[in-house]
C-alpha cells in the first residue's frame, strides 16, 4: 500500500470519537501545563506521562501526540509574555515576541506563533508520512552489529547534543546506562544489581525516572534558587494579526518549515539550531532590518515555524530506528517503552495501524491546537500568573499522584524522591537530564545486541565493523563527539590569541 493509503487509515483510526477525545484532551492538557512558566515540553510530557498509563496503546500515544504538540505551543506563549524560554528551541521566540509584547503586541506575536506552528505541523507531519517508510526500508537489513553501531550513534550524539560540555553528557549518559544494569539479565537470567530487592528484579521503571528527574528534579531546584518574580506582560489591542501582519508572516512560515524539519529529522539535529537559523535568514531577508531586536514579527514567525517542523522532523529518527534526538523524544520513547513497544523499522511491520494512527493523530493535533489556542489566549494569560510556589507545589504531588498510580508501591514513591534528588544535583552541577533517560532505555538493547552480534561470531570483534553501514554510523558517532570537542578547543585558542595580541 501507498503512503497515501496508509496515511488515509491512519486517518481512519485518529478520528475515531473516543481516538478524537483522547488527543483533545492531550491538547489541552499539554497547552494548559506548557504554558506555565519555566515548564517546557520536555517538563511537560514527563509530567503527563502516568496519565497515558492506563489507556490502550493507541488512545494513549495519540493523547501524548497531542500532550507533546500542546507542550511545544504552551512554552512559546511563556517566552513571548515572560521572557522565559521552556527550552533552549523557544529562546529566539523570546527574543522578538517579548518585546512585541511589553509594546502591547503580545495578542499578534501569539497569533503568528500559534498559525505558524499549525503550518509547520501540517507540513512536517506530511512530510514524515512519506519520509519515514523510506527510512523504515533502510533500517530493515540491518543486523545485530548494524544496530549495536546505531545504539552507539544515539548514545554519542545524545551526550554532545545535550549541555555545554560533552564529558559531562558522557557522565550523564553512563549513570543512565548503570541503572541499566539493574535487574534480570535478558541473556542468562541471572538477577543483577538487585541487592536482594524484589521491586528492583523488573528494572528501573523508565516512567518513574523521567518524571523524578524532569518534574521533580525541575520543582527541588526553583525552590533552591528561591524561584523569582515572574511578571506578567499586558496584551493590549486585538489579539488578531493585522492585513499587515499576516503579509509579513507568510513568508517566514514557510521558510521557517523548510529549514526546521530537516534539521529535526537529522540524528545529530536540534530544535534550536532550525531556529536560530531561520531568525538569521529572516533578519537577512527582512524589509525593516531595524525592527529587529525591537519586535519584528518576522522574528516570531520563522523561529517557531522552525521550532514546530523540527518538532515533527525528530520523529522520523524516533519512529524509524528508535533515536531520540531531543529531551521531549527520550521521554516519548519512554511512553512507548511503558507498554512494552521498541520505536523502529519493526514496529511499522508489527503495529502499522498503531503508527499510521499516530502520525495521523499529529494532523488532528495540530488542527485542535490552532482551534482552542486562537480563542483561550486571555485563559493562557491568566494561568501565568499562578504564584510559583502554588505552582511547583502542584507538579511535585501531580508527579507523586501520577507514580502512584502507575505503580502503587511505597518502594516506587521513594526511587521517585531519589532519582528526583539526582535530578536536582544534576541541575546544580550543570549536568543534562535527558543521556540519563536514554541510557536506561536504550542501554539494554544496545547490550542486547552486542552480545547477540558477538556470539553470531563466535567471539569475534571484528564483526562489529564488517558491513558498510556499521563503519558509517561508528564514524558519525565518533565525529558527534570529536567534531564539538575540535570546534570549542579553535574557539579557546582564538580567544587566547586575541588575549594575547590586546596584552602586547
């Protein structure tokens, strides 16, 4: 069957009513949490992760689709009316769309950023329909040795895209990749690491890590750093775009979708990167040059365009061969790994109804987003201005509520306050978040793997470099750590030289 075809089912199973209600609800859901500041959508989704727990497989990843979607809107309204980014993705948002609001814009800023974002998302999403089946052909002749070198590619990409230092993204990596370690080997049988416990025989549970790191890790350190005084900007005027307004926004859509989706579909791509290069092209491109940096709308428009397509760009390597490229899709991993699904080429043969259901799911996201945001922006307003320890109070027992029903084990509750502890000292110490959550999910199946390529061989190294594929991915894993660590070392030497041509 033609992608068209699949695509149509798909459509089929995302507009069943109770299919419909479900990816509402994620919507709402999503925008209400991601709107509130300082929660971004990575925040957001782990938040709403035990949400989805109950629900069957298809109802629940069509309800975190839309979680996801809402989440990604809900953090450019923050930026735009408090200047502050949820993400690193929603920082060049910022940069136009709050000044746009203390000029009493905010109501147009929003409005391009919401009708962006549905353009980028329909778009995107379109073009991982027909990108991903292609990507899926690929990765079916791969072999134990091929996805050892894939699993190798995720676990390096992830530790230099993530933070500013690469050793401490291979620090925060290795933590994920030792817990695990814990619980019974796939292989021999054998309890591992478990000291004597019987909770720990299963492993550490993915839903209960990344909600205590993201949710939990996220509320010990504001209240730390004593929070502060976020205030909120007046929406003065309409809050509809201008004839004006929408002539100057069009453009930068578009060219803000060519350039994000892309760069999210990439292994090693980023939401941030799409963004800061659509806001330089748009600046290069605008017919008020000045504006910029005083409230160009041009600015909001391509960004978040960018930011939105990249969003839907990262789940073409999620979906095909199970990479996470961002902290959002290591913890969308996690809700497919919480009913025992493996994103991959496999589960397009296994579960094609469910994926096609999930990208469709995207298209009615995005269409629900753009019909609740237009109207609710005054209730959007209105959250933000929910007193912060009100506000971090709630996360902590929505995300003790949430592990509860999940898992209602007393044991649970205090791995929960642990992992939320290491959360909060990883935050301190300028360590990333989201290597740990991929290094406990994709750890296993990496081992898994290396010892089913090793015992085809007979024990024999060699095999992990005797197809073409797998030299290719270990070369690009080796240049995602090298090729950073090369470029900041040029960087310091330039500023040294410089230093040292002022001090003479």
């Amino acid at each position: 069957m033609d992608t068209f075809g699949l695509l149509a089912q798909g459509l089929l199973t995302a507009l069943e009513p109770m299919n419909m209600l479900y990816a509402l609800i994620g919507v709402t859901l999503g925008t209400a949490v991601g709107v509130l500041p300082g929660i971004g959508p990575a925040l957001t989704v782990a938040l709403l992760l035990p949400v989805t727990y109950k629900l069957d497989p298809a109802g629940s990843l069509i309800m975190f689709a839309g979680i996801y979607y809402g989440g990604m809107y809900g953090g450019s309204t923050t930026s735009i009316l408090l200047n502050t980014p949820g993400e690193s993705a929603s920082i060049v948002t910022a940069l136009e769309g709050n000044k746009m609001a203390r000029a009493g814009r905010g109501g147009p800023a929003l409005a391009t950023a919401a009708i962006g974002s549905f353009v980028a998302g329909l778009i995107a999403t379109i073009g991982l329909a027909f990108v991903a089946p292609t990507v899926v052909k690929m990765a079916l002749s791969f072999g134990p040795a091929e996805y050892f070198a894939l699993m190798i590619l995720a676990f390096m990409t992830v530790s230099a895209a993530f933070g500013d230092s690469t050793l401490r993204g291979l620090t925060a990596l290795f933590i994920g990749l030792g817990l695990g370690l814990i619980g019974i080997d796939l292989q021999t049988g054998q309890a591992r690491l478990a000291f004597g416990i019987p909770d720990l025989l299963d492993g550490i549970e993915v839903t209960t890590l990344a909600v205590a790191l993201f949710a939990v890790g996220e509320a010990l350190s504001v209240a730390a750093s004593k929070g502060g005084d976020s205030t909120i900007q007046a929406i003065k005027g309409s809050v509809w775009m201008t004839r004006e307004d929408w002539r100057r926004s069009w453009k930068p859509w578009l060219r803000g979708t060519a350039i994000g989706f892309p760069i999210g579909a990439m292994p090693a791509g980023g939401a941030e990167i799409g963004t800061f290069l659509s806001y330089s092209v748009e600046k290069n491109l605008a017919q008020k040059p000045e504006e910029f940096g005083h409230g160009a709308i041009e600015g909001v428009a391509g960004p978040e365009a960018a930011n939105n397509a990249s969003a839907a760009g990262t789940l073409v390597p999620l979906l095909t061969l199970g990479l996470p490229t961002t902290a959002t899709a290591a913890i969308m991993l996690a809700g497919f790994q919480q009913f025992g699904l493996q994103p991959g080429p496999l589960l397009f043969a296994t579960n094609p109804q469910l994926v096609w259901g999930l990208i469709a799911s995207l298209l009615v996201a995005n269409l629900m987003l753009l019909v609740l945001n237009l109207p609710l922006i005054g209730v959007w307003v209105r959250l933000l201005t929910i007193p912060l320890p009100w506000l971090y109070s709630g996360i902590l027992l929505f995300a003790t509520l949430g592990t509860i029903g999940a898992n209602p084990s007393t044991f649970e509750l205090g791995m929960l306050l642990a992992f939320g502890l290491l959360g909060y000292g990883l935050r301190r110490f300028g360590y990333p978040i989201a290597p740990v959550v991929v290094g406990l999910i994709l750890g296993p199946m990496a081992e898994q793997q290396l010892r089913r390529a090793l015992a085809i061989s007979q024990g024999d190294p060699m095999i992990l470099v005797h197809s073409p594929i797998a030299i290719v991915l270990l070369l690009l894993a080796a240049t995602a750590v090298l090729l950073p660590l090369y470029l900041r070392a040029r960087g310091r030497g330039k500023v040294l030289a410089q230093l040292g041509a002022n001090e003479d």
